[in-house]
C-alpha cells in the first residue's frame, strides 16, 4: 500500500527558479545511439552534482536531461546563489562539448522534494522560455527582471548579462515574447578573457561537428552574442 501525498501549503512559495535542459538527447534517441545518450547524460549529471552550492537558500533535482534548481524564496541573497550555480554549471558543460540551454524565472512554485511533487507558474514560465530558444543560451525571464528590480538588483547593473534580443525557434509563443529582449547569461564572463574564449572555441568546435544546418544556425546565433559582448570585469 503506498503513502497519500498531501499537499502542504507552506512549500507553495514565492522563489527564483531555473530550468535547463540539454541539447540533442531526442536525436541520439532516434538514432538509438544509447551510449552516447548515456554517456551525455552521466558527463551532465557529475557536473550538476559537483557544483558546491548554498544548501540553506537552494535546492535542485534532475530527471532525463532536464536540471531544476530553485530557492527557499525571492531574496537577492538567494538569486545571487542560485545565478552563481547556474552559470557554474553551464560553463562546466559547455567546455567539456554539451550543449545546453535555460531560462531563470520568478514567482509561485511548489517543491516537495521528499514526495518528488513541483508544480508551479514559475517552472512554466521557465520550461517554455528555455525551451523556445534557438541558441545555446540562459536567459532571465521577465518575471525575473521585475523581482530583481523589487529586491534592490538593477536588472540592468548584472555584469554577466546583457539586453539582446533572444531567438525564439517556436511560432506558438506571443509575438511580443519572440520580439523581446531579454537579460542573457555571457557565457564565461569573468575577471579575464580567457574564460569567454574557451567558451568561443568549445562552441566553434561544436559548432563544426554540427551536421545539420538547423544545429550550426543555433550556435552561430549564440557565437554571435558572445563576440559582440565579450565583457570584463575586475576580481573581487
């Protein structure tokens, strides 16, 4: 006889939430190359379980080539970590040749993860905005944006972000969505170039090896947001 799940109201709150998932897995699906999707995925999930993180302010699960990670609530001080983990995780990725992509969103999220139960506008908001991406890329949804302005964080000041506008591969999304610009993670942006330029190399390699032209159009999207904004900034 299994256990009733109950819900628990005191686990629907207000949080910072981040949906990434890989690259390609449906391909390798078809093609029934089971030991590169294997392969892929463990590579993914070492990294994901590597990264140290902040175990009082976030939390994270995975399931097939999908990462969630989110926050006890919507503070600045949670933001920061849960940003701070999720740049750590696709750089990892990235320069070892996984293609992933993602989106941080804001708002109502239930998470019980002793029962495996989430639920939320904030993971919707997240999924579809990741998902809809034509690039290789991690970007801040709107709700996101509005909750960094509310907490003291000028959306606008994040040194490892900037305004671009995104592409969208899915026509179902509102026209206003498509067309937006939004805050988008630069990949390795650091205190050095070096950084942003094994990040460039990983993807012109990938890139390469690509053998369709729908695959090379998504990085040559996200290599042209890189080269157009390499940005430096001072060491703490």
């Amino acid at each position: 006889m299994t256990n009733e799940i109950w819900i628990n109201p005191t686990k629907m709150k207000e949080r910072w939430v981040a949906h990434l998932d890989i690259l390609g897995i449906s391909k390798l699906l078809e093609s029934k190359r089971w030991e590169q999707v294997f392969s892929v995925y463990a590579d993914s999930l070492k990294h994901f379980q590597r990264e140290a993180f902040d175990e009082h302010l976030i939390d994270r699960v995975s399931f097939s080539d999908s990462f969630i990670i989110y926050t006890v609530d919507n503070s600045a001080i949670s933001y920061r970590a849960l940003d701070c983990l999720a740049r750590r995780f696709i750089v990892s990725l990235i320069q070892i040749g996984i293609p992933i992509r993602g989106a941080m969103s804001c708002g109502d999220f239930y998470a019980d993860l002793e029962n495996n139960v989430f639920f939320g506008q904030a993971l919707v908001e997240a999924c579809c905005a990741g998902e809809s991406q034509d690039w290789l890329g991690f970007v801040l949804c709107e709700s996101a944006t509005a909750q960094l302005g509310l907490v003291g964080l000028a959306p606008n000041e994040r040194l490892n972000y900037a305004y671009w506008s995104v592409p969208f591969k899915s026509k179902e999304l509102p026209y206003e969505i498509r067309r937006c610009r939004l805050q988008a993670f630069i990949i390795g942006a650091g205190p050095s170039e070096s950084g942003q330029r094994s990040c460039r190399e990983a993807l012109l390699r990938m890139q390469a090896a690509a053998n369709e032209e729908e695959i090379r159009r998504k990085y040559a999207n996200t290599l042209e947001f890189l080269e157009k904004n390499v940005r430096t900034f001072p060491s703490p």
